[in-house]
C-alpha cells in the first residue's frame, strides 16, 4: 500500500471505535489453549505513507496495530484500552490479558504524538528491520512524544540478531507521563543467531508514578521462551538470565527522567560480558523514594556496561556507571 488513511468520520470530536472482544481470549487457562494463535486488531505490512488518527482500539485479542516494515507513518490522537478490570494499577490478573501491545513498529520515519495507551504489555514497541526488509534495512527515525502510557512500557524490542543483520537506530521517547505503569523504560534483546546493533537512542522528559514493577530495564528480554531470561528471576535464586551477546549497544541517552515511588528497585543495565553495551547515559535520572526489592541499598542491577556515566544529580546511582558529576579535570 502507498497511501492509507484510517480516520474517525467525526474528526476530533468522537473517536472511531475498533472493538476487538478481547476477554473472551484473555486469561492464562485461555493463553494455554491459544498462546500466540490470536487475531490482532489492525496489521499492515511492507506499506507507506500511512495516517492513524482519532481512533479508539479496544480490548483487543492480540496486539493491537502492528505495522511491519513500514514507511512515512503518522499516527496521532489514537487510544488503546486493554484492561481486565477498572482498577488503576496492574496486578498479576490484570497482566494476564497477555500480548495486547498498544503500538509494534518496524519501519523507518514513524511519528506518533497525543495517544493514550492502557494495556498489559508493551505500550509502544519499536520492532526489528533487517537488510533482507523491503521498506528499509534499519528501524529508524522514529519519534514517540506527549504519549500517556501505562502497561509494560515504552519498549525497544524485543530485538534478536540476524543473519541479515538487525538494525534499530535513532529512536526518541519523549514528554511521555506513565501512571501506575507496571515496567516504564524497557529495552530488551532477545538471543538468536546472526547480528544486530541497538544505537542512539534517547528517552527524555519521561515522569513516572508508582511504577508497580522495575521501572528502568536495559537488557535481556523477560519471557517464558527458551534461554530468555526468566520471570522468576532474581526473586527465584533457581532462575536464571541470560544476556545474549550478539546484539551490540551503543549510545543509550536517558535524560530528565523523574520516577516516584516505585513499588520494587529502579532497575536493570545489563549487558553481555563479552560484548558489553557502550555509551550508557544516565543525565538526570531521578528515582524518588525508590522500592528496595530485591536489590536492596545498591538499587540497580547493573552489569555489562563500558564507557557509561551518570551526571547531573542522577540519584540513586547505578554501579557500573560512573558519577561523572564527581569527575575533576585539571586546568
């Protein structure tokens, strides 16, 4: 397709609804009996110049829109509900309505703005292209702003290696308020076979309140899929979490970052040994009253970094980067 727009016939005023049903499919008795094998409510794929605006996805089975391999996308003034219950917050029921991603895009030039997003998994996904992509060869150039959120967060991810080589690049989350949001900031590769590269990525101006999870997490994917790094982990000592190391990272930027009360630590930087990320920024990443489950005073799981700082008042800090407010230079 080269050229869709998909728009409300009253404009601003009332928001076309797309009804997806999607509790008679939720559940985890459900998710046994269908896993994955459920109907998304829009897809669009090897497609360009695309418009979203003014509409309403609801309960969605799956994930709500997916567009793969995409060019030149707007989307603006869209909402996404996926919720189990009216409660304001995400419990271990309301996550069990599984895989009910708001927005999953891989593509190149993509703008979305003005959404809102209740759901219990990945609010926004920036997905994988690989050379063997007909759009691009690159997921790139992409800039999400002024976006209400709360589910499993504003996600990189999750990103595998390829023999065609994965590419994600030049991507900004900014002026974004999360509620209540179970995970905040989520950035997560995946192990699989071939190469990749996450680089220049910059999440700015992003407020959270009483994230119910870890609200910052860079690194390996949490899933229940072979050599994933588990749920269960770090609460059960028996879990383990690997990182794979066939993504390389580079130039990581979180700045003006204001998290209040999270219910559990403040996070997760964790890279392969082998190949550790590079160019981790933390430039004012302020976590108030932070959650001490299950890091306790040293606050970050933070492993696999080179070349990483924190600077302007970043407090709490994490271990592996270094407190460059602290660092004298000599005249």
């Amino acid at each position: 397709i080269d050229g869709l727009t998909l728009t409300s016939s009253n404009g601003a005023v009332t928001k076309a609804l797309i009804e997806g049903n999607g509790k008679k499919w939720w559940g985890a008795i459900q998710y046994a009996v269908d896993k994955e094998d459920r109907p998304r409510l829009l897809q669009i794929r090897n497609s360009r110049n695309i418009l979203l605006e003014y509409l309403y996805f609801k309960d969605s089975p799956y994930w709500n829109v997916y567009l793969n391999d995409v060019r030149d996308v707007h989307i603006h003034h869209c909402n996404v509900s996926a919720r189990r219950d009216q409660i304001d917050y995400h419990d271990l029921y309301d996550i069990t309505a599984f895989n009910t991603d708001g927005f999953d895009v891989a593509g190149q030039n993509v703008y979305i703005h003005d959404c809102e997003i209740w759901n219990d998994d990945d609010c926004i996904a920036v997905k994988q292209l690989t050379g063997a992509s007909k759009q691009a060869n690159c997921s790139s150039n992409m800039l999400f702003e002024r976006i209400n959120a709360s589910g499993v967060g504003l996600t990189i991810g999750s990103i595998g290696a390829s023999k065609d080589h994965t590419c994600v690049s030049n991507i900004t989350f900014r002026d974004c308020y999360m509620y209540r949001t179970f995970k905040g900031i989520y950035m997560k590769s995946r192990p699989d076979t071939g190469t990749g590269v996450i680089r220049d990525i910059l999440y700015e101006n992003i407020w959270m309140d009483e994230p119910t999870q870890v609200p910052i997490w860079i690194g390996p994917q949490q899933a229940v899929y072979p050599d994933a790094c588990s749920l269960l982990w770090p609460d059960d000592p028996f879990a383990k979490c690997p990182v794979p190391s066939e993504i390389s990272w580079f130039n990581i930027t979180l700045r003006n970052i204001t998290i209040n009360s999270p219910r559990q630590s403040p996070g997760v930087i964790l890279g392969n040994s082998s190949n550790p990320m590079r160019q981790i920024v933390f430039d004012n990443v302020k976590v108030n009253n932070p959650g001490l489950r299950p890091w306790g005073d040293a606050y970050y799981k933070c492993d696999g970094v080179v070349d990483g700082k924190a600077t302007h008042g970043t407090q709490p800090l994490p271990s592996c980067l270094v407190n460059a407010t602290m660092v004298k230079h000599e005249l």
